[in-house]
C-alpha cells in the first residue's frame, strides 16, 4: 500500500472556502484500497483525514466536522469558523462501504431548485457533495446547447430550436420527453452561460474524482422530425396537456446516426462520460406501436458505440424502464435508480405498491430517498423507516446488485436531517435506531446540545417524521396556506396523497421547545435556520386548525364567525410572511433575484424572472395549470408569495363566501384569472430584512401566532 500526503488537492481548496486557513490544520493522505474508506487520526496537534480517493477523504471530514468538532455544514451555510486548536482524535476511526456509488439529484431538482444558479452557488454544491460521499451526481446543464447544434445539422432553424428546447425553469420536463418548448424561446447568451457554466461544473467534478452522469440518447426528436426530416416516429402522446417530442423508432435507419451526431456534440463539448441518464416513456408516456427490446437495445448500442465502457443509468418511476427494454441487456451495463426507495420501492420488495417480483433482474440498482416533490417547503420524513429499509434491502437476496444509495428529490434545499441521515447510512455498518442517531445529529448541527433540542427533535422524529411505511404521500405536509381555495381545502398539489398520519400539536410543541432555547443560540445559523423552518411549520399546523373552525362555520351559517375565523386564518398567513422574511432560504426574493441575474439584457431578465414566477405558481398555461392540473404543483411556502399570492387568493374567497352566506349570492371564482397576472408582474422582493433579528421576531411572531 502506498501513501502520499497531498500538500495540496481539491481537498485544500475545500477546507479554505469552509475556512480561510483552515487547511494548515489537516494532514491530508491518499492510500490506495479496493473499497471506499476513510480514517481519522492524529498527528502531533493536527487532525488526519485519510481516505482512498478525494470524494473519500472529503466525507471523512465531513464526519470530523460533525462528530469531534461539532460544526454541521449545510445548505443554509457553507462556512463556519474552526477553533484555533482543531479538537484531537483520540484514537484512530475508520468507516468503509463496499456500496461503490452515491448518487445525487432528479432531473427536476435541476428546474426546482437549480434553474437560476450561477457558478458561486453550484461551487457550494459540488462542495457540499464531496463532503456528503456524492460520487455519481446527474449533470444536465448544458444539454440545451448539444441538442440545438444538433438540431442545426439536420437542418433545422433558429427559431426551429427555440420551439423545441425549453425555457430556464422548465428544462427538466423538456429532457424526460415531456414537453417541448414551453418557458422559451432562450436568447443566444443563454446557450452561452450554460455551455460556459457545465464546463466549470464538470472541471470541479473530476478534481474531485466525482463521476458526472450526462444525458444519452433515447430517441428524442422535435414533434415535427417526421414531416421535416422523414423519420419514422412513434407519438407518446401528451403529459398534462402538453404534447410529448416524437419518438424516434429504434428500426429507423438513421436512430444510430442521430444518436451519433448527439454523442459527438455532447463530447465536443463536455467531454465522454463513463455515465449516461436516459428515461424513455417517462411517466405515462405510449409506447404504442414500439418494439421495446429493439429499443433498449438500440440505445444501448449507440451509448456503448459512444463509449464502451459507459453505463446506462435510468430513473424507476411507474413502469419505466419497461421490463421489455431492459431484460435482454447485459449485466453491469445499466444502474437502475430506485426513485421512490422509501415508500413505493421496486427493487423486489412484496410489500410495494410498485412491486416487481423480480426486482431490477440482472441489473445494478441504488437505494433511493425521493423525499421531496415540486421543491415544496415543509418538514416530512420516514426516519426510522428509511433505515430499516436500507438494511433490509442490504440483507435481502437483491443485494446482490445493490451498488450504493441515491438521492432523488424534486426539490433540494430542505430537511437537512433527512438528506443527512440518508448520505451516512453507507458508511454505518451495523443496523441504528434513530433515537441514537438524533442525539449525535443535534450536537453536530448546534454545536452544543441541550435537554430542550433534543426533546423537541424526539417529537418531531415520532410525528411529522415519522410518516407510516405504508403512505405514499407525495412529500410534506401541505400547508394550506398555498392552496387554491374552496370549499374543503385540504391538499395542495393535485397529486399530493396527503393524509394525516400525525398530531399537529407535537410539531407545536416541538416549535415552543426551540423557543424556550432560542436566547441561548442566537447567532448559531443552523439553530436560527431551524428555527423558522419549525415555526414555519408550526404555524401552518395553526392555519389548518383555524381552517376546520371556517369550515365548520359556514355549514353552520354563522357569518359573524365565518368573518372572524377567515380574518384569524389570513392573519397567520401575514404572521407567517414576516417570520420567513428574516432567512433568504424562505424568501420568493431570493428566487427571482437569482433568475434576474442571469439576464443580460432586461427582456433577458423579464424572460427569467417570467420563468420563475410560472413554475411556482401556474406551472403552466390555463390548459396545463387546470385541465393538467400542474397549478400550484411547486408551490413555496416563502416571504414575498405568502402576502402578495396567497393571501390574495384566500381573501377574495372569504369575501366571496361571506356574501354567499349573507346574500345567498353563489361563489364562482376563475383563480387562473386571479393569479396569471402575478407571473407576469416584476415587482422587486427583497431577500431577507435585516431590520428584523431572527430569534426575536420569532419569539414575538410565535407569541401571536400560537396563541
């Protein structure tokens, strides 16, 4: 075995962008092994980070960050300050996998949460991968500008592509195949930052040893191509009121001649990948009329044409990937993401409602967490669950494929705990109970740890994380300040499943016992962070309570309470606008800003921001936001959203409902009407008000709202 001390590495650079000079601290060494592992010892007065390659090395700081020196870096901050004297292993830790990869992203965390970001921010989440194990994360940017110079040479137009490619925050749909151009057309500068920006994301990547999985080719072609180009093409129908792209036959002449063109754009410009993400008749999409094992196979052949080493990774979502495209394929040439791992899996588990006898077959698969849809914000897990099911799928007779765990959220950005406990569970050997877990979680995320923080985390794990093994609601529990109003409100997504499975009053009580600390940490960020996150929460739970009394009032047609509960329930929405205004992770500012930002010109910017308004709100057009049913899908419970949208919605029906009640005069409200006009506006929000300290304007706002 050889070992090299490494003076300087991508793990230097890291350590200086978490603290300026926190490199001279570590003694960094790189030993070669067959395994992923990581070790933590001590060098005279400076701690040892020792691992089989960076991605390695990078985890086993994270854990000493965590776990010796109590600093838990986070999405809601990416610095902290290391003590002058670096806290001393005591005795030598080692942690190791035989699970080879951990996987990162869904193609709809890079529309819901990732549109808009520049190099500074995707800088901050190749960081946060390293230290967090990632090694096989999904890379999409940039794909745009390979399909329009391939679009150009089959002889297609400017204003062609700019109907077939989609906007900034709907690029995602677009490359799962199920839509063509809505949120475009794109301006050339945007074909131009994104080119610029994948090159700087991939060049980090590979530093750090981290391996990019590109978009392939699946047969992807403009709605058009068989009028245009002559191609012979299956229609796979529409996808909530947008017509899908074509897809090309597999028998056609030219499939292996496109998906050549593509492969050699897509290396021209980003390089070969060993890994290539491909979701053909993706969720519901027709596969009337196609050979599906020709198809798998042709797709196959052109990635491993491309590359013969190259793997196929594709995404198990419904009944995608059809068993008949995958089951003649050859064994190690696909790895088959286990979406929905935590609640509908489908790697051979009998209990799923998504079960497949035979799991993946001959095929490498990852244990997945879905955990969050449409970017939503509200606290939800399995905690217990999620670990129970790792361990049993790592003892079932599956494992013998099983290759690593994966994160898959629609959405990123949110319940840290969740995404935190998913990324050690390959380095823990041994079966834990969350409990355990918790209490070294809390120490790690606050830096200090006291009775109340570990009480309130307990109550939260047993309600509103505990969500039942056998639910397969869609992400958090929806809070109905977003939702479109009526008569019943309850969900707020069309898709949502929602059902209580919780008492509203632990997450109440949770939120009281960070209250009663809340002096005590101020200043401590992720306390302050957490803080709103679970007040946020709280209240929510507040405004569903007040709801059942508006309900209620108007069975019993009593206007005078109909009147005062509805102006109780819009009062909590208000309350719950400014709490979320003292952090910029909750604020509809940060989000359009970002977008803003990325224009050149201001028609660039007014696009953008466009773009940005519509996915959180309408999602679409009236077709797609109604008849779809895609309106409200990626709703945000944020500063800025909650006063000037959803406010606005619910105090236009309380007035009407009041009327109704008062004058017999019956409701008919067109929301769409109501809320097209807010995408359209470009009103400023600011990101967070420093006027207001967080810790006392939640203790004040709690003092009302939770009364």
């Amino acid at each position: 075995m050889t070992t090299i001390a490494y003076a300087s590495s991508p793990i230097q650079g890291l350590l200086e962008r978490i603290d300026k000079g926190a490199s001279e601290k570590f003694i960094i060494e790189k030993k070669s092994s067959d395994t992923d592992f990581f070790e933590l010892d001590q060098k005279d007065n400076k701690v040892v980070i020792r691992g089989n390659n960076y991605v390695s090395i990078a985890t086993g700081l994270n854990w000493y960050l965590k776990y010796y020196a109590g600093i838990h870096l986070s999405w809601n901050g990416m610095k902290a300050k290391l003590p002058d004297v670096l806290p001393p292993v005591k005795q030598p830790e080692r942690h190791k996998t035989e699970l080879p990869y951990r996987y990162d992203f869904n193609y709809c965390t890079y529309s819901y949460t990732m549109a808009f970001w520049d190099w500074e921010r995707w800088e901050q989440e190749i960081d946060w991968m390293a230290l967090h194990g990632i090694n096989l994360p999904l890379a999409i940017v940039g794909t745009d500008v390979v399909w329009y110079h391939v679009l150009q040479k089959l002889g297609y137009g400017k204003e062609e592509i700019n109907a077939f490619i989609a906007g900034a925050g709907f690029q995602a749909w677009w490359l799962m195949n199920n839509l063509e151009g809505w949120g475009g057309p794109n301006p050339d500068s945007w074909y131009e930052q994104r080119a610029e920006l994948q090159k700087k994301i991939l060049k980090r990547m590979r530093e750090f040893g981290i391996q990019p999985v590109l978009p392939g080719y699946s047969g992807m072609v403009p709605h058009n191509a068989k009028e245009k180009l002559g191609l012979n093409v299956s229609d796979p129908g529409k996808w909530n009121g947008y017509p899908r792209p074509a897809f090309l036959l597999p028998t056609d002449a030219r499939f292996q001649e496109i998906a050549s063109l593509y492969y050699k754009e897509m290396n021209r410009l980003y390089g070969k990948a060993n890994f290539y993400s491909m979701d053909p008749f993706h969720e519901g999409g027709s596969v009337d009329g196609v050979d599906l094992d020709a198809a798998g196979k042709a797709i196959m052949q052109a990635m491993k044409k491309n590359n013969p080493q190259a793997v196929w990774v594709a995404m198990a979502w419904q009944r995608c990937p059809h068993s008949q495209m995958i089951q003649n394929l050859q064994a190690g040439d696909m790895l088959i993401l286990d979406l929905f791992s935590e609640s509908r899996p489908q790697w051979g588990d009998p209990n799923s409602s998504w079960f497949r006898p035979n799991g993946f077959g001959q095929h490498d698969w990852l244990y997945c967490m879905l955990l969050n849809y449409g970017g939503n914000v509200g606290l939800h897990g399995k905690m217990q669950h999620v670990i129970d099911e790792f361990y049993k799928a790592k003892a079932s007779d599956f494992s013998k494929t099983l290759r690593g765990v994966g994160m898959t959220p629609e959405g990123i950005e949110n319940n840290p705990v969740m995404f935190e406990l998913l990324t050690e569970l390959p380095w823990r050997s041994s079966h834990f109970q969350k409990d355990e877990w918790l209490q070294g979680y809390v120490r790690a995320r606050y830096g200090k740890s006291v009775p109340a923080l570990q009480e309130a985390w307990l109550l939260l794990s047993n309600s509103i994380y505990n969500c039942p093994a056998a639910s397969t609601q869609q992400g958090t529990h929806e809070s109905i300040f977003c939702a479109r109003p009526s008569a019943h409100p309850y969900q707020v997504s069309s898709w949502s499943e929602m059902a209580d499975y919780y008492n509203p009053d632990d997450v109440i009580r949770a939120a009281r016992l960070m209250l009663s600390v809340a002096k005590d940490f101020e200043g401590n960020n992720n306390f302050e962070y957490d803080l709103v996150d679970i007040l946020r929460q709280a209240i929510a739970e507040k405004g569903r309570l007040v709801g059942k009394v508006i309900e209620a009032a108007y069975d019993a047609h009593d206007a005078a309470l109909y009147a005062s509960a509805s102006t109780r329930f819009l009062q909590l929405i208000l309350l719950q606008d400014e709490l979320l205004g003292t952090r910029p992770e909750f604020t509809v500012g940060r989000w359009l800003n970002r977008a803003r930002a990325l224009g050149k010109t201001e028609a660039e910017k007014a696009l953008y921001e466009w773009n940005a308004r519509v996915q959180i709100t309408t999602w679409g057009n009236r077709l797609a936001a109604d008849d779809g049913g895609l309106r409200d899908y990626a709703h945000r419970e944020w500063n800025g959203l909650l006063k000037d949208f959803y406010y606005m919605r619910w105090k236009i029906w309380f007035e009407a409902r009041l009327r109704e009640l008062k004058e017999g005069t019956p409701v008919s409200i067109d929301f769409y009407a109501l809320e097209e006009p807010w995408t359209k506006q470009q009103n400023s929000y600011a990101e967070s008000n420093p006027q207001a300290p967080v810790v006392d304007t939640a203790l004040r706002i709690a003092a009302e709202a939770l009364d």
